[in-house]
C-alpha cells in the first residue's frame, strides 16, 4: 500500500518541498531561486499536488521533477503553462521560418509536452522545422522545454 505526502511547488516549477505534511519547517510562501509564489494544489480544482510517495517497508524517493499535468482534472500545472507560452513566443520570433512553419512547431509544441501517441510525429516535426534554425534557437527550445517533456522526447530531439 502507498500514500502521497503534498507536493509544494513554485510557480515556475522548482520543487520547494515533496513531503509538506510530514516536515511543514521546510515550507515556503516563495521561492528561495526565483522569488515566485508556491502552491501546494492545482489551481483548476485545488486537488493537492502528490509529493513523496510513501510505500509500507519499502525506502522511497523524494520527487525529482515536478508533475507537468494535475492527477485529477488532467490540466496544466502553471509551470507548464509558462514554459509553453515561452515556447510559443521564442517560435514567433524565428523570422527564418514561414508563418506555417512556425503554426507547424507550435502545434508539435502542445504534443511534444502531452507524451501521447502523436508525440513521435510532433518530434520529428519539431526536428525537421528547427534544423532551419540556428544551434542558439534549439539551446532555446531545449532550455525551456526540457522540464516539462519525457526522457523518450529529450532523446529523440538532443540526444
């Protein structure tokens, strides 16, 4: 059997403290890296955002990244909602690219994120529309998205 502790994130995504029930000292109204907000609930339907995940006799591990979707209403935690918005606008602004280019990398941006079965086209897709940009517009992109798209995307698209 397993229990979740509550999760307490910033809004841009760094996680303050995974176990906010069992050791509530180390909880912070505001980022201590980027002075943000933190929430410990979704804001679509205020379910708690999962911590620790507590197994009976077994050692667990703390949460590394934080969950890029709400558990329970599936929307965007805030985080992800920022990161994609950065995505899209830093997309905008590559004048290399045609206005269906960049309609076309921004759509693969919304698959890429979602790791569904569309993922492996939107990847190829998101390859094929960066390989006419320069190596600082993909440092770009994988700066901004790497937090919030899978392993099997991140190797896919930077190795």
């Amino acid at each position: 059997m397993s229990s979740f502790d509550i999760a307490q994130i910033c809004l841009n995504g760094h996680v303050i403290n995974d176990t906010y029930v069992k050791y509530p000292e180390t909880n912070q109204k505001y980022c201590d890296k980027c002075g943000e907000k933190t929430i410990i609930s979704c804001q679509n339907c205020h379910t708690d955002i999962r911590g620790y995940q507590y197994f009976e006799n077994v050692i667990s591990m703390s949460m590394v990244e934080p969950p890029s979707f709400c558990h329970e209403c599936g929307k965007p935690y805030p985080w992800t909602e920022e990161k994609m918005a950065a995505a899209m606008e830093l997309a905008d602004l590559l004048d290399e690219l045609t206005e269906q280019e960049k309609d076309d990398l921004k759509k693969s941006l919304d698959e890429l994120v979602k790791d569904g079965p569309r993922t492996v086209v939107a990847a190829t897709k998101f390859k094929r529309i960066l390989s006419k940009t320069g190596p600082e517009i993909a440092t770009g992109f994988k700066d901004i998205l790497v937090d919030v798209v899978s392993e099997t995307v991140k190797k896919s698209i930077w190795g």
